[in-house]
C-alpha cells in the first residue's frame, strides 16, 4: 500500500515459537521435587512415602470429580496441575499426618483454592497454601506433630527406648520457649549445641516432609530455572530479605535471637520461595514486581516468627502477598514501546 509520502508494507506478523505448555511446565515442576521428596523419604521413612501418594492421589482425585460431577466440564488431570497441588501440600504436612487430613487438604485445596474460582490460571491464591493453612488452623495439634517412626531421623535416635520420636523444630522450639518461659541461658545453650548449619542444609531434621533439605530443594530449583521455567528474582528477594532481617535482629539482640542460619535453612523457606512464591499464576508479571513480591515475603515471614504467634511464617506471608499481585501488577509497569 501506498501513499503520497510513505510507503506502508502489511506482512504477516512475527511469532516467538516457546516449546512449553501447561502440561510439560507441571510436569518439569513435579520433577525438581522429585529430590526433597525422595530425601523425606528417606528422612521420615514409610509415612512420608504414604502421605505424598496420598496427597498426590486424591487432589486429583478430587479435580476428576468436581469437574465431572459438579462444574459439567471436560476433565483436565492431564494437565498434571491437581498432581502438582497434591504433591506440595504434601510436601508441607507433617509425615505423620493421619490419611484422611491429608484428604480434607486436598478437597480445600482443589476445591477452595483452585476451581471455585474457575480452575487454573484465575486462582487467586496459591491453592496447596490455602490447603496448608486451612489445616493449620482446623487441625493445629497433628500439624504441628513431629513424631517420627522410621527413616534416617529414625535411626539417627535409636538409641532412645521408645516407639516413636518427637521432636521439635527449631523455630518451635525457641518459640515454645519465648515469653514467660524464655531465658537467655536457654537460646546460647540452642545455638552452641543444636543443629549444625551443614545438617539443616543437606537435611536430617523435623520438620514438614519438604523442609528437610535445601539442597536437594535448591537442586530442583535450578533445573527450573535452566529449563527457564523459574524466574530467579522473587526466591532471591525472599530469601535474601529473611537473611537480612535474621542477621540485623541476631546483631541488635544476640542473647534473644536464634542464629541467622536457623532462619534460613529452617523451617519452610526454601521450599515456599523456590516452590510456591514463584507459582506463575499468583506471583507478578514484571521484573521489578516480582522483587517487589519477594521483599514482601521475606519482611511478613520475619514479622510473624519474631512477633507473631506461629512458629513458621512462610506460607501466611505468601497468601498476603497473593492479595497484593493484582495492585503490584498494576502500579510496577515496564516502559512502553516508544516511550
């Protein structure tokens, strides 16, 4: 076409070919945790295995039947999405976590958290979270049961005549002993004897099934991200925050503070940055929003272990967080074309 000045070329318009989908993306995630997973496995024994088949079976399980029987519409397991939100939730349980609570996690899970709002891709929140914390709230005692009957953990206090072990994390433990029961002499007695930062990294503590290693979390996190599956920045701004914020309360109040190391490497950091922070459908679109999303994370997760009244903070400030994407998303903007 032309004109009196210019001279206009209409073509056909150049396309980005990205050789993902929905399924292979669920699928590659559902591998990088194939590592913590086994690791609880081998840490907590035949109860972790048992909760992971569990929690994958019946959130898709429960997506199959709500879509079929309730919603009227096509099934969509395939896309291995419901497998993904029943293996982190249970990744996030206690390996003790009787059968049926497993089953009430992913009935909220799916059901709350994924298709009342329409299925994948217009859930507001993090569904395996909105499980977690359901749970967390109906059933405080069983989620916070750290007893251990097999596996490494198992052996490791073997010589301890009982059936089964109970241990408290880290974080739980110096809040139990915070307050009234709280001594200065206690928290130096935990940091000097306690776990030792290459055990909380490479993993043999208590903890949720998905909290006993880093590494392997860490593993998987990076496979993502050379697959460019995982955008780095939100995991670096969290986890980076917690750190700075651990360090600055540790400088200011030595003999009140556990170590920086213990906030880093326990407890479920790792696995909500790497994992569930970065869930590409409630996390923010930009660059600068993401590290936005991160801070937040990171300063909420802090607030609620040093002055709140759980323990663990992590999956709390990830759902807050959730609320503030839409706002982030529409204030954090990428320049223009032209401008």
């Amino acid at each position: 076409m032309e004109t009196k000045d210019k001279k206009w070329i209409v073509g056909q318009g150049s396309h980005i070919y990205f050789p993902q989908d929905t399924s292979k993306i669920m699928f590659q995630v559902i591998l990088a945790l194939l590592p913590a997973s086994a690791m609880a496995v081998y840490v907590f024994g035949f109860d972790a295995l048992k909760v992971l088949l569990i929690g994958v079976i019946s959130a898709v399980a429960v997506e199959a039947l709500i879509q079929k029987y309730l919603m009227k519409t096509p099934v969509t397991i395939g896309d291995y999405s419901a497998a993904l939100t029943g293996l982190l939730l249970a990744l996030n349980l206690p390996a003790s976590s009787p059968w049926w609570m497993v089953c009430i996690g992913s009935l909220i899970s799916i059901g709350i958290g994924k298709l009342a709002y329409g299925g994948l891709g217009q859930n507001p929140f993090n569904p395996a979270l909105v499980g977690r914390v359901a749970l967390l709230i109906g059933f405080p005692a069983l989620m916070t049961d750290w007893s251990v009957t097999g596996g490494y953990l198992s052996e490791l206090y073997r010589k301890i005549p009982a059936e089964a072990l109970t241990t408290a994390t880290p974080l739980g433990f110096i809040k139990a002993y915070s307050g009234s029961n709280f001594t200065a002499d206690l928290v130096a007695y935990f940091n000097s004897y306690s776990i030792n930062l290459k055990t909380l990294f490479i993993g043999a503590t208590s903890g949720s099934i998905g909290e006993v290693s880093e590494l392997a979390l860490l593993l998987g996190a990076l496979y993502l991200i050379y697959k460019k599956v995982l955008n780095w920045e939100i995991p670096a701004a969290f986890i980076g925050t917690v750190g700075i914020i651990a360090m600055a309360a540790y400088y200011v109040k030595p003999q009140a503070m556990l170590l920086p190391h213990y906030h880093l490497f326990s407890g479920g950091l790792f696995l909500g940055a790497l994992f569930m922070a970065t869930d590409m459908v409630t996390s923010p679109f930009t660059f600068r929003g993401r590290i936005v999303f991160g801070i937040g994370c990171g300063v909420l997760t802090m607030l609620i272990r040093l002055y709140g009244g759980y323990p663990e903070g992590v999956s709390f400030a990830i759902l807050l967080m959730n609320i503030f994407v839409p706002i982030i998303d529409i204030y954090i903007k990428p320049k223009r074309f032209g401008v």
